[in-house]
C-alpha cells in the first residue's frame, strides 16, 4: 500500500478513536495559568479546526472582560458541569450557551473558594436526519446565528469577574423542551433584544435541554414550509415536549387574505400536533404575549386578541396543555404602568423603544411566567424547574434588581417582522 494512503487511514482510524473516546468519556478542559488537572486539555488559544477547540476571537479569559470558548461537538444534549472560582479574589460569573441562552446567573465565589455548578445544554445542525435540512434564512441565521447551527457548542464566560477553571462535557441522555415561535421567542443574536426563549433553560435543572427553534418574523405556515417542525420531530422521542408561540406575524396573513386566527392559524396549529403526537412527544399551546400599549385608564390595549382566543380553542378542541402568556404578560406591562413598562422592551438607539420587542428584564420575566405555566398545566417538564422557583405576573421582579450581565455584541437592527401594529 502506498506510505501516504496508509498514513492517511491511520489518521482516520486516530481520529475516529479519539471522537468515539470523547462520546463515552467527554471533553474535560482547563482554564487559567495554573497546572491543568490530570485528564483536561489546557485551553490557551484560538479555536481551530485541526483541535476543534478554542477560544474565540478576541478573547480575553482575565477575569475582566467576557469572553467565549467553542468545542466542536456532534449534535445533541450535552451535561456541562464548570467549576469556578478564584484563588485570590470574590468572582460572579455568569454563562450562556450557543447564541446567549440563560444556563447559570450570577454565581459568586468567596477569595480561594471554589463552586461546581452543572447545566445541560444542546447542541443541533441544519441536516435534517430522515432528508433534506432546515431552510435558514440568509444572512441572519446563516452569519448572525451561526452559532446556533454550527457542529459545536459555544459558552458565553461573563459577569462582574468571571472565573472558570475547568469545562467538562458529557453526552446526555435526557428530555428535550423543544420551542417554536418568532422574534419573541427565537435566539436574538445581540443587544439589546432578547427572548423569553434565550431566559428558559436558567429556571430548569441539569436533567432537560432546552432547544429554541423558534426564529424572526415567523409564523406556523413559515415552521412548517422552512422544515422547523421536521426537523424538530426528527429527533423527538417519547417524554419531549414542543413549546409553540406564534401570533404577531400571522396577523399580516390577514391583511394578505391569506387566513385568519380562526381558519388557517387554527389549522396550522393542528398540523403541529398532531406532527407532534405521532412522533411521542407532547405539545404545548403558547398564547402569543401582548404588546405594549396603554389606554387612558393604564390598561393594556388588546393587539393580539383573536389570535390568543384562537390558540386558547385549538387547546381545548385538541386537548393540549395551554399557557396563556397573552393573559399573563397584559398582568405583568400593568403591574409597571405605562412608563415603567418601558423598562421591559428594546431601546435599539436613545430615544428609540420597541414596542413588541423584549429587553432581557422584559424576556427574564415573561420566561418566568412560561414556567408558571407550564408548573400549574402540569406538564411533565416542569418537574425540572428550580426548587427556588416562584413568580407573580402580577408582582414581577423590579426592573432595578435584575442583574444579569449584557452580553458583548449591540445591534440597532430591528429584528424580522418587527412591524409596529397599527
């Protein structure tokens, strides 16, 4: 056999014994100055391809400024168990998964103590595997979301002083709370938009991996023809769960004449059911949350009204668990009044508020009342929210206490589908 054919197997058979090593005993990575522990790769560099690990551009692991680290990964749910903590000063870290998802808020360490906290995370591809893949719009999903389809995962490390020194990385065998929906639920790519969606997987415990499929100026009719829901059911087992929110783009199908809440959105709604009961898994009914804006009174102005009628009928005709968000974020912009609220949505540029859009308080508080959701429904996920839990649309959280660090990247781009209603 020709010396360079079988070097190159012998490189192969390296390759595929060292990805099947790491599927039955994880990635362990170290982080600091200091000796890596016996079994961690210490991680000095940038990523590459050749280790398929790294830090990420720019990166400045010195516990001031945030930073990422990305190890290739195949697609999955993922335990990942960190321990932070610094030897000569108090640290609070906090970290986000993939494209700014919730895992851990503001863990604080004494000087010289250490702390281990574990999360679970997943990891996905475009490649969908019964044929085809996901139809990712261009350039959003395919540049400023990459992170959220790439073959690796990716951690935000940030807070006052963050401090991690080691990542271990494990194959997980566990449910999925996979989500659905447009701009207020999806992944937002960058400040200061955030979904209720990025805030879930924070109010879960190691056990669940959160899965946001959701994305930018959708609606049902755009999950089901850009293959979303297949993709979804592709990999859903018994004990799954599909979270489904959708609601402020669908209202343009009307002006269209292309359906309503109470035809085609109804209808579409049962196409995911039932794609969803035949693949074991459970759905969910999420009203679509309201926007803001008040009458002289101080109440909410109804934007979505028929639209949470319709999914609150499509649960009780198909007999589907329901949350109704719409009912509970009216509560919530209430409980803050007219200019309060303001401190729950975008401000893209001074002067400039969004009115559908969420801000991270605005996306951590209606992430908390989907949990309270899904705890008085009694869906079975909701055995894994946080023993702490507890929450009052009609007492949130005030704006001024919340503490969770802004992630790097700004953008005064609105997202998709972001017309104000009329």
């Amino acid at each position: 056999m020709n010396p360079s054919i079988r070097g190159a197997i012998s490189a192969l058979l390296l390759a595929a014994c060292a990805a099947n090593t790491h599927a039955a005993e994880g990635w362990k990575f170290a982080f600091g100055s200091g000796k890596a522990p016996a079994g961690y790769t210490p991680v000095d560099a940038a990523y590459s391809g050749a280790r398929g690990y790294g830090l990420e551009p720019g990166a400045r692991p010195d516990g001031v400024h945030p930073y990422y680290f990305s190890v290739d990964l195949p697609e999955g749910n993922y335990t990942v168990t960190v321990t932070l903590g610094d030897d000569t000063a108090a640290t609070a870290t906090t970290v986000k998964s993939e494209l700014r998802r919730l895992m851990l808020e503001n863990v604080a360490t004494r000087p010289g103590e250490t702390v281990t906290k574990t999360f679970t995370v997943n990891v996905r591809t475009p490649k969908i595997p019964t044929g085809g893949e996901v139809k990712l719009k261009a350039p959003r999903e395919t540049v400023e979301e990459a992170w959220n389809w790439d073959p690796r995962l990716t951690l935000e490390i940030n807070g006052a002083h963050p401090a991690v020194r080691t990542i271990a990385i494990a194959p997980a065998h566990v449910p999925t709370l996979y989500l659905l929906g447009d701009s207020t639920v999806c992944d937002q790519p960058a400040e200061p938009y955030n979904s209720w969606g990025q805030m879930l997987p924070r109010f879960f415990k190691p056990g669940i991996a959160v899965a946001n499929h959701g994305e930018s100026g959708e609606t049902y009719r755009d999950s089901l023809a850009r293959r979303r829901l297949d993709k979804i059911v592709s990999g859903m087992k018994p004990g799954d769960t599909l979270l489904m929110q959708f609601g402020h783009n669908d209202q343009k199908q009307i002006k269209a004449g292309k359906g309503g809440p109470f035809t085609t959105y109804k209808a579409e709604i049962k196409a995911h059911v039932d794609a969803v009961r035949a693949h074991g898994g459970l759905p969910v009914i999420v009203s679509p949350m309201e926007r803001r804006g008040f009458d002289a009174d101080g109440r909410v102005i109804p934007s979505l009204k028929d639209y949470a009628e319709a999914a609150r009928q499509s649960a009780q005709e198909l007999n589907v668990p329901f949350i109704d968000l719409n009912a509970m974020s009216k509560t919530f912009y209430e409980a803050l009044g007219p200019e309060g609220s303001k401190a729950a949505f975008a401000a893209p540029a001074p002067g400039r508020l969004d009115n559908t859009h969420h801000d991270s308080y605005g996306s951590y508080e209606l992430a908390k009342a989907v949990v309270l959701g899904l705890r008085q429904a009694r869906v079975p996920a909701a055995g894994f929210i946080v023993d702490d839990f507890a929450f009052d649309p009609a007492h949130p959280d005030p704006a001024a206490a919340f503490a969770v660090p802004p992630s790097p990247h700004h953008t005064a781009e609105r997202p998709l589908g972001d017309e104000e209603h009329k």
